[in-house]
C-alpha cells in the first residue's frame, strides 16, 4: 500500500492538463484563486462533518488557509487544515476528470486558443490550474479523522502521468507545493501575492494567512509575524453597500466555478416568519451540461453561515436552473439533508420567494438592458421555456420574458416579446397566431402563413424543438388566446371580412367536384378535404385537425420511435 504507485491520466484529463497550459498563460494568476476556492470548500466540508463528530477536528479548529513562498527554492505552498484527502480521493480528484460530459466537451474545441480558453472557463479550470505556473506540481494530504500514517503525496510534472505514495502527515488538510517555472516566478514574490489575494479571495470567509514582510534594519532578527490578508467574513453577510461590484462578481466565480463575470445578481435579506440571505446570480454563458440530465444545479446552502451542501435543488424550479449563489437560512436546523428539504413546508415558500426574485430579475434586466437580456435568452431562452409547463402560477410572467421570431422581422433572431406582438395586434384581432416548423425556414415559408400575410397579420415563427410543448402550456397570454395557424380551420373571426366570408363560399360551391375527387383519390390518407382561402401562392396544404397533436410534437415522437 505504502509503496509508490506511478499511474497515467485518464485520457481526457491528459488533453484538458494540455489545453489548461496553453490557453490559459495569458491569465497566469487565476491559478491562485482556484487553490485558494478549493482550500475553503475543503474547510467548508470538514465543518459540515464535524457537526455530528467534532473529533474531526483533531484539537485544531481555527480553520485557515496559509500561503508561503520560498524565492530561492522558487515554490510557493498553499496549505490548508480543511477535509483532507484520501488515497482514493487523490487518484479520483486528481487523477481523473469525474465530471460527465467530458468527452463530449473536449470534441467542442476549435483548436483556436482565444475561443478554447473561453469554453474551458465554462468547463471549470480548478485544481489543474496549477500547472499554469508550475511545471512540478507536489499535494501533500491527509484526511480527516484518519491515521497519520494514512497521508497521501502526489506528485506531476503535468504530462501524462503523476505518482502516489502513502505517506506520514501529522497534520491534518491538505498542503499544495508548486515548483514554479522559470517564466512564473515572479510569484514567490510577497507583494504579488498579497494583491492577488485581495484581489480574488478577498470574499472567503476563512482567513488566508501569510507571514509579514519583514522591513528596515534589523529585518533578519525580526520574529515573522503572522498576518491575515483578506477580509474573512462570508460576503453574503456583509452590507450591499459595502460590497463592490468588482467583489461580487469574484464571489460569483467561486461559487459558481465559471471563468467569466456574470450578467446580474440579486442580494437580499430577508426577516420575519422566515430568515434567510440569499445571493443570486445570472451567469453570461450557458455551462456545457446545461441540458445534461444528471448535471449539477441548484444553490450553496448555508445553515447560520455554515456550509450544509451544494447543488441544493430544492429552491428554485428546474426551468431556472442556470441561476447559481448562495441562500443562508437562520431557520433550518444544522443537520439537514436533501430528504428533509424536500418535505419541509418552509422550503416551498422560499422557494415561491426566490423564484420570484430571480424572475424579477430578469423582467428588470429585459426592460432596462436589454442587449444583456439578449445574451440571457441565447444562452438560457430554451430553458426558460420549459416555465410555463413547470410552474402554472408564474406562467404569465415567464411568458413576458419569452422571446421569439416572429413575420414581423423575418428573421431567425428571437428577439420579440409577447408584449410588442399585443401592441401590434390588428383592429378586431384577437388571439395570437403561431406556427410551429422543425427549423425556422420551413417555419418562415409555411404556405399556411399566407393569408395572414397578406392581411399583415403578425404570427410567431417557431421552431425550438421545446415550443410546441410550451404552447400546448401557454395556452393564453394576457386575455388572448393562442391559435396554430397550422391546425383546424382557421377562424381568422372579424378578421374575414363579409367579402372575404363569401367568396369563400363560392369557390366552396365552385369546386365541390374537385373536392369530391381529391377525396376519393386520398381515401382513408386524410380525414377531410376542403376549399380554403387560406393560401394565396400555394395550390394545396395538409393541416392537423383541432384537437390532434401538432405537427411538430409529431415528429419528435416519431423520431423517437414511437
Ligand atoms: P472543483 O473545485 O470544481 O470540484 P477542482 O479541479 O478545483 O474542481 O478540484 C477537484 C477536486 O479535488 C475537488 O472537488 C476536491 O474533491 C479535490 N480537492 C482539490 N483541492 C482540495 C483541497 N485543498 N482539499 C481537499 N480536496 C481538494
Ligand atoms: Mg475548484
């Protein structure tokens, strides 16, 4: 067991080591932040065990995060007194990319570093991050609660393969020693340091410790001095005020481990029958496993600012799943679990709040920015049109935020929302029309469109492979009914003129032979055959009846097999 083991990466961590390398140089001191985030999860989750078994501790309970730097030696250590790791844990978070998806994420490459580096901030850089700036790479680790002959040191040089060893630690936690390369070695540099820390971890709620410059005359008999470089407090519980925007957005790349800023946030406190803090954020970019089933989402869950879990589902429906933060409860008890958050009434009420919130939010941004509101609905508009079905009581409201194609631009682009379709409604109109297509050019060309063009009348051009499920939720919007041109006999009501209802009739009349034998030669193919004024270009359409399934949905179920 105890003997020095040399395994090979998994090959999809040997491609992202590479990749992390060579994208990444031109934002070196990222790999800081990424030490200094996964050193507090690490405190984060020894407190959470060690609320129902505080021998964990071991007698050390001041939980910190030290850094020193050797100048000579050119290294610089991280060090921590938080979970710890096993062998195991070693070989399965450092050695391999556990993450689903990974594969598919590595095939999304261009080859093209500035896109790359972009994509693998969506993917989370993390602990390899490390090899930006070190070409040796030493983690020195012991779990918690476990022998201290059960230490663990890892070791790589960042190519494809690295060593374990069982090793003798007293302390408990986990040490990171990182043997700069020549170009990287301005960061045994004191200074350097300190301002990357306040820069990026001034947020973590642990203290990062690192020893005082000694300074003047007598520098070399000075006693080195302890000293914590940054704030401390867990930035939630701090004042809006206080908190800069520049502070909020590195809070929001630890707990969301994204790369890049995000587009808004939302920070409240609030009192009465419940207390709780939330810090809700809206990222900019769509995360790689956005539609992936077993995808991580959800909310940090803080009881009395102690860290219970990640990825608490429980407080915001699955169509706002992309909304990462924070909710802090002063209620629920210490020792809850996913279990208990399902059942606890309590929960449905801050979950009715925070839906509220984040929905807010986004009607605020679609109003008063609207070119980030864009951003939002490329990256997120799929998803947010699973709302309607999701949640009937916020139905109307999720569909002020849906976006769409509509003949009014003819244009791909969604950019049109149900409000601006109202207000452009014709004199006598009443009900919003749509057609649904697999792709928007098909949608775009659908000879049933053609009346309604030439009377001007607006009709949503979908396509999304969600919105004819969204419809069949929709239903109405403000007082007016939804209408697929594609299905029944279109009523266009006070929109057909007496011209226009008589003329109908006649050509009806007129071509009662011919409908008899388009009958007679389609038989059981179709249910009906009639004369229609619909189409204005086109010899002939085939429409659904009323109550069928609509012609998309159709087809996705027929692709499916069934
Ligand atoms: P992430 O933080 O997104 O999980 P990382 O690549 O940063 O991904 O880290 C991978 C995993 O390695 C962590 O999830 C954790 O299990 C483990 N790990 C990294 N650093 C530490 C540490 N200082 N203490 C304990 N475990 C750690
Ligand atoms: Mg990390």
């Amino acid at each position: 067991e105890a003997q020095k083991e040399t395994r090979g990466f998994q090959t999809e961590a040997k491609q992202l080591l590479h990749l992390m390398i060579h994208s990444l140089y031109s934002n070196k001191e990222i790999f800081l932040r990424e030490l200094v985030s996964n050193a507090s999860d690490a405190a984060d989750k020894l407190r959470f065990k060690a609320l129902t078994d505080d021998s964990l501790y071991e007698d050390d309970s001041e939980l910190a995060i030290r850094i020193t730097f050797d100048k000579d030696a050119k290294t610089l250590t991280i060090s921590d007194n938080g979970i710890g790791m096993t062998r195991e844990d070693v070989i399965e978070h450092l050695g391999t990319i556990a993450k689903s998806g990974t594969a598919q994420f590595l095939e999304n490459l261009s080859g093209d570093e500035k896109k790359d580096s972009q994509l693998i901030g969506q993917f989370g850089v993390g602990f390899y991050s490390a090899f930006i700036v070190a070409d040796r790479v030493e983690v020195f680790t012991r779990r918690a609660g476990v022998a201290t002959g059960e230490g663990v040191h890892w070791e790589c040089t960042g190519e494809a393969e690295f060593t374990v060893e069982t090793i003798e630690k007293a302390s408990r936690g986990t040490t990171i020693v990182l043997h700069l390369k020549p170009e990287a070695e301005e960061f045994a540099d004191g200074w350097r340091l300190r301002s990357i820390i306040k820069k990026y971890s001034d947020h973590i709620s642990l203290p990062v410790i690192m020893q005082k410059e000694a300074m003047g005359e007598d520098a070399e008999n000075q006693e080195p001095e302890d000293e914590t470089i940054n704030s401390a407090t867990a930035l939630w519980t701090r004042s809006r005020s206080d908190i800069s925007d520049d502070e909020y957005k590195e809070f929001y790349k630890h707990v969301s481990h994204d790369f890049e800023d995000p587009l808004s946030w939302s920070h409240n406190r609030v009192e009465g029958k419940l207390d709780y803090t939330s810090l809700l954020y809206i990222p900019a970019k769509a995360p790689y496993d956005l539609y992936n089933r077993d995808a991580s989402r959800g909310l940090k869950l803080y009881v009395q600012r102690t860290f219970i879990m990640d990825d608490a589902e429980q407080f915001l429906p699955m169509y706002l799943r992309f909304i990462k933060g924070v909710v802090d409860s002063n209620d629920l008890s210490l020792n809850v679990s996913r279990e208990i958050l399902q059942k606890d009434p309590n929960i449905d009420a801050m979950r009715s709040a925070l839906t509220k919130r984040v929905l807010d939010m986004l009607s605020k941004m679609a109003k008063n920015n609207p070119e980030d509101y864009a951003k939002v609905w490329s990256a997120f508009g799929e998803v947010l049109k699973e709302g309607p079905a999701e949640d009937f009581t916020n139905r109307e409201k999720v569909a002020s935020l849906l976006r769409f194609a509509t003949t009014h631009t003819d244009k791909a682009n969604q950019d049109q929302s149900l409000d601006q379709y109202l207000e452009r409604m014709q004199e006598g109109q009443d009900k919003i029309y749509y057609v649904a297509a697999e792709n928007f050019n098909t949608a775009k060309n659908s000879p049933h469109l053609e009346a309604l063009r030439k009377k001007n009348i607006e009709v949503l051009l979908l396509s999304d492979r969600v919105d004819e499920w969204l419809m069949g939720h929709l239903m109405e919007y403000k007082d007016k009914k939804f209408q697929d041109v594609g299905k029944g006999q279109l009523d266009l009501g006070e929109l057909d003129t007496e011209e226009d209802k008589k003329a109908q009739e006649e050509s009806a009349k007129q071509h009662e032979d011919l409908v008899k034998r388009v009958k007679e030669v389609l038989e059981s193919r179709v249910d009906d055959v009639r004369v229609t004024n619909r189409l204005t270009g086109s010899p002939a359409c085939l429409v659904v009846g009323e109550h069928d399934m609509g012609a998309q949905m159709r087809r996705i179920l027929e692709q499916a097999g069934q």
